[in-house]
C-alpha cells in the first residue's frame, strides 16, 4: 500500500511561471489537506480538499494559488507567476476522514515537492 | 504571539539519554496534540497522538498534556542516533476540522 505520493519532488521554475504540485492521496483516503513549510518554520496550512470540493482554503494566499482534487486522478495545487517567496517545501497529507473528528486523526503525509524560484 | 511555540534547538545529546521536548500554546480551544517527527527531506511522521490533558506512553516515547499550563511535552529514553530528526508538536480543536497548528520544530542530534 503506497503512501502518499508527490510529484515532482523537486521542481525549478523561474519568477513568472507556472509551477503545478500533484499528490496522490494513500489508498482509501478521501481528504487531502496541502502544507507549506517555509526555511526554519513550522508547517502552515494551506487548503483542504475532498473529492471534487475545497473544503476549506483560509491558509490559501488571495492571488496566484489554487488547488483542485477531481473526481479521478491527483490533487493539484497550482501557483501561478511564481516568485521567490513561493520557494518552499510543500506538503500534501491525506487522511480517511476529517482531522479532529472523533477518535480520528490519521494525517498521513508525503515526501514533499521543493519548490526553488529563480 | 505565535498561537504555538517551540523551541528550535538543535539540542544535542549523547546516545542513551533522555530526551525532553516542548511546546507551549496560547489558545485554550486545542484539543487534540500530536508529535511528529521529520528526517532530513523527508515528510512528517506521526509519533504520538493525544486527546486533552495526562500521560501517553508508546515504547520510548511518553508524551504529556497539561491544559491547564498549556504546555504539552514529549520525552525519549534511551535515545538513540535513529532519534536525530526534526520533532514538530502539531494541534487542533474540533470545529476547525483541518488545520494542524504546527510548532516550528525542534532539531534533535543524538551523538554516539
């Protein structure tokens, strides 16, 4: 049973394009949430996602970010014209249910895409 | 105020000893705490999950909840070089339904 897979695990892109993160959630896992970690911070959330619904994307930057999780294949958070800020480590975690629901808490995370911006 | 803090270290340790690690937090609301800990380019791995205040031990680790200090600790016996890594204390409070509350981490060297 694989884990969480990302894709791609490191990805170099120059400021004004497009970089697109990809996360396969573990088998059975119906909730995917994306993190981002900053150098020397702690993990900030980002969005989380149920199959073909944002739940809750409050951690999102306004501008240039999105995620989607369709019906088939990978959740997808996009960022659009990125810039140096945006290099980052980000994580995508998948659960079978929501976190903090009764007796649950399984978040499961990937390796991680390394995004470095030129 | 960070609503969760954590110091980042690095701590060193010889092998064999006892591990103390901490966080402290400010909203009252955090229900659930949980450890994870993070190898060098890797993802987090949960360690230990907790539900409110007292005592949680697995193996080597023993994790503890004091909601009324808002202070959450996890310890490592007989610590081993295995145990150098990055521990992240994690949070949440039911309503929120999503979002982990990371601490920054703190950098754990166990030296032989």
């Amino acid at each position: 049973n694989a884990g969480v897979m990302q894709n791609p695990r490191h990805l170099v892109r120059r400021r004004g394009q497009e970089a697109r993160l990809r996360c396969s959630p573990m088998k059975g896992h119906s909730h995917v949430y994306w993190y981002r970690q900053l150098p020397e911070e702690g993990l900030k959330f980002m969005v989380y996602l149920q199959k073909e619904n944002i739940i809750d994307e409050s951690g999102m930057p306004k501008e240039r970010f999105s995620a989607e999780f369709p019906k088939e294949g990978p959740s997808i958070l996009r960022i659009q014209q990125v810039v140096r800020g945006d290099s980052a480590a980000y994580f995508c975690a998948s659960s079978p249910r929501e976190t903090g629901s009764s007796g649950a808490n399984v978040l499961t995370f990937g390796a991680g895409s390394r995004l470095t911006v030129l | 105020q960070k609503e969760v803090e954590q110091d980042p270290g690095p701590l060193s340790v010889p092998e064999g000893a006892i591990v103390s690690l901490n966080c402290t937090y400010s909203n009252s609301a955090f229900q659930y705490f949980m450890w994870y800990r993070q190898y060098s380019r890797k993802g987090p791995e949960l360690l230990m999950y907790t539900y409110s205040s007292g005592n949680k031990e697995d193996g080597r680790f023993t994790a503890q909840v004091d909601k009324s200090s808002k202070y959450i600790s996890l310890f490592i016996r007989d610590s081993q070089p295995s145990d150098s890594a990055t521990y992240l204390c994690a949070m949440i409070y039911t309503g929120t339904a999503s979002k982990l509350t990371f601490g920054t981490g703190t950098r754990l060297q166990v030296t032989l």
